[in-house]
C-alpha cells in the first residue's frame, strides 16, 4: 500500500537562518501510529506544521495521499487533523459550538450524530455545554482533539499531546488514541516522552537536530539496540575472579557480591554461551544467590542516540 504520507528531502530554514529541518525523508503508512521522539528545538512541531500546510517547506516534497501539501493545500488539509501543542480556544465558546464550528471551518456538512460520538469518545459530553474556561487543562486538551477529528481527518497529528498533563489523563489520553486507531485512523505524535513513544507506538522515529536520526518499528528497535544485562547475587562475596572465569565477559560488581554479564539478546548463540557460563560458574564452585536480567528501555537507547536524557 502506498504510504498516507511522504516526506522527501525536507528542509526548512526559518528566516533568520536557523535550520531546522536538514533534509528528512520519512514515509507513513496508513493506520499506523508513529511516535516522534526528540528533545525541545529538535524540529518536531516544524515538520508537523509544513506537513499540516502551516509552514512553508525551503526543499523538498510532502504528499498526503498523494497530493502535494503545497500545491493541493486544500486536498491535503481536508485529509488532516491538528492538535497543536499550544492550547489555543475560544475561551467563552462552549465545547459543543467550538466543535461544530471547526467542522464548518473545514466546509464539511454539518453531522450533530458524528460530533455527538467524538464527545462521547473523548468523556467531553458531560462537558458540552460548558464554556471552555470552566474546563481543566486536560479536558481542554481534549477539546482539541474533538476539534481536530471535526472533520473526519484520516491522519491526525498530535504534537506534545500530553505535554504538561498528569499521569492519569496521560493513560487516559493513550486510550483515546488507541481507540482512534482501531477506527482507522493514522496517528502521529510528538513527544518527549519516552514512555509514551514505549506505551502505545507501533513505529519511533528519533529526530534530534533536524535530522531524522532512525525510524524504525518499536520491538525491532529495542532489540537491536537493546542490551541485556544478566545479574548473579553471590551467596558469598568473591575477592577476585576465579581464573576458570576470566575471559568470558564477566565482572564483579557490588564489592564482589554481584557477577555481570553483558550481552545483546538479539546476538545468535547467546543463549549457548550463557548456559556453558553457568556451568562454568558453577563448576568453579561460586554458589548463586539469585539470578536476574535487565534489559535496556527505550530510554537507555535514547540517550545512546541522542546524548541526552528528554
Ligand atoms: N519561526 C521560527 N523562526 C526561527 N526559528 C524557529 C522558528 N520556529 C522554530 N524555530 C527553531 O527551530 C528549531 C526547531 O523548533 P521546533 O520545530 O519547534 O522543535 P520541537 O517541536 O522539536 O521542540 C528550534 O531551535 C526553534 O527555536
Ligand atoms: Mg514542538
């Protein structure tokens, strides 16, 4: 299937100079959700705003469905939904009309049965004669994902979504994404968040600097770059290395109480060799306490990537 979205050889300086996007090429694909992680300044909002028709592109080409973001403006804006990452409302408008009303912004007839089921997706129908002051951040955040699937867009974008939200709306936020993607939708957001990229992303692309570092389908991700860590608690501490054990990767840690093992679990014959060194621990007569594994989060290999913690 050809992908919903295209980006090719995207650049973008600002007028003063400042080049934010350095040449990105990234394709899309229909129903997926694709998190863009990378820290503040690292181009998120700039390559959503010129795919969204927001920001003009200085070099290369953006498709939505084929049509050129450019030149079929109003094809491709029809096709897309927008929250952005500023929390802009009418603030004496209530959430009823300000949903309606964006609907007709984007010249769709109007379809009270279909706002009625967004409100009601998002928990806002309670809410939807309230005046958007009388809201709670997060519930204003909602209504802006109302607004942005006003229109029936087949992407959306939502760029920091849950920037500065609390930890229960967040999970709250993921399921309301995780339901638009059951109904087709293609979603792609924005975060600095790494557990949310980790939660409820089927591709990460790492972009830091303008520069679309990798993309790459979440689980192949964590395992490729992904280390393992195998821990042995001693029952008693060992001053040195017994010689049967040296050149094998190992190391003691913790005053002698802990051998390591660092491995890449995506290595073949790993297992192998992790049997033969049990056996071999076991052979130098070095009694195992308790035995466990850790493996690398996304965020470990963020800042592998990036050099900073987001
Ligand atoms: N209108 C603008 N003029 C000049 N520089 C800008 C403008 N908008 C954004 N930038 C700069 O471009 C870089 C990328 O910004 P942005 O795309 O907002 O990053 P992100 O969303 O990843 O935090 C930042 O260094 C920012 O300061
Ligand atoms: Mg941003």
């Amino acid at each position: 299937m050809a992908p919903i979205v295209s980006i090719r050889n995207l650049t973008k300086a600002y007028s003063n100079g400042f080049q934010a996007l350095k040449g990105v090429n990234l394709d899309i694909e229909q129903g997926e959700i694709l998190a863009l992680l990378g820290p503040n300044g690292a181009g998120k909002t700039t390559m959503i705003s010129i795919v969204c028709g927001i920001v003009n592109p200085s070099g290369g080409e953006v498709k939505v469905a084929g049509h050129d973001v450019v030149r079929d403006f109003r094809q491709t804006r029809r096709l897309i939904g927008l929250v952005p990452q500023e929390l802009t409302t009418d603030q004496f408008e209530t959430v009823w009309n300000t949903v309606v009303f964006s609907r007709g912004l984007h010249g769709c007839k109007p379809d009270p049965a279909y706002i009625e089921r967004i409100l009601k997706d998002l928990s806002l129908w309670d809410k939807r004669d309230n005046m958007l002051r009388e809201l709670s951040g997060g519930m204003k955040r909602r209504v802006l994902i109302a607004k942005a699937l006003s229109h029936e867009p087949t992407v959306l974008f939502l760029d920091e979504p849950t920037a500065g939200v609390d930890v229960t709306l967040r999970k709250d936020m993921w399921k309301v994404v995780e339901r638009l993607r059951e109904n087709g939708v293609t979603i792609i957001l924005t975060t600095h968040y790494i557990e949310e990229a980790e939660e409820i992303a089927d591709r990460v692309g790492v972009i830091n600097g303008g520069n679309l570092l990798l993309v790459e389908d979440k689980a192949t991700l964590m395992q490729k770059l992904g280390r393992k860590q195998l821990i042995l608690d001693l029952a008693e501490p060992l001053p040195t290395m017994p010689g049967s054990l040296e050149g094998r990767g190992l190391s003691l840690a913790n005053d002698g109480n802990r051998l390591v093992y660092d491995f890449n679990a995506a290595h073949e014959g790993e297992q192998a060799t992790i049997a033969s060194l049990l056996a071999a621990i076991a052979a130098a007569d070095v009694h195992v306490k308790d035995l466990s594994t850790q493996q690398s989060s996304l965020e470990d290999i963020f800042v592998q990537l990036v050099g900073e913690r987001a």
